[in-house]
C-alpha cells in the first residue's frame, strides 16, 4: 500500500482505499482525523498552533482553527457524509494537555500545574 506522508502543517483527503495516511514525529503538534468508514474516505492533518487571526497561508493544516474546516471541506467534497464521520485526534507528548492546546497557552512540563505568580 503505497504511504502518503502528512507533514506539519498540511492535511490530505483521499478516497483511495489503497492509500495510507501518515504523519509521524508529532511532538507538540496533534494529528486531526477525518473518517467516514461507510464511504472509505479519510483525512489527515499534521496541526502545529491552536490558531492564527491572519489565515491559513500556504500550510493549510498548521492552525487548528483553519485545519479543522479546510479537512472537513475536503472529505465531504470526496462524498463523506457528516452524518457518519468520525473525527479523532492523535497526540504524542505527554504533558501537553488538550485544554492547553485549545487555550493556545504554553505546555507545562513534566505534568505538573504551574502556580499562579
């Protein structure tokens, strides 16, 4: 099966049901997954940053708040229904936190709280 790599800050649809969808090293960043399993449509995006006020620019997964719609856009033009998507996301570090990343504030290490100052 051939492997397409998704590299940070891109993302990629396809409906090719050999097609295998990758994106390693994500540190920091999340991969975000679109599947629809009755249509065997899936997309990926390598998200970097929880948003950006100036637009996607060329990296169209980067932003999180650019990435979700623009992937959603695309599997649904490939004939994905909304009534049947899957959605996960994937991360690798584990002291980041998912309210951190939606909150744009920085990673605490080591897992522990930081104390107001």
């Amino acid at each position: 099966m051939p492997e397409t790599p998704v590299r940070i800050g891109e993302l990629v649809a396809t409906k090719d049901p050999e097609d295998v969808l990758v994106s390693v090293g994500l540190g920091s960043c999340i991969g975000l997954a679109m599947i629809d399993r009755s249509r065997g449509i899936v997309g990926l995006a390598h998200v970097m940053l929880p948003e950006s006020t100036n637009g996607a620019g060329p990296l169209r997964g980067r932003y999180a708040n650019h990435a979700v719609p623009i992937l959603l856009e695309e599997v649904l033009a490939l004939g994905a229904r909304a009534s049947t998507l899957e959605v996960g996301i994937a991360r690798r570090r584990a002291d980041v936190r998912a309210d951190e990343f939606h909150r744009g504030r920085p990673p605490q290490r080591g897992g522990r709280p930081r104390r107001p100052r």
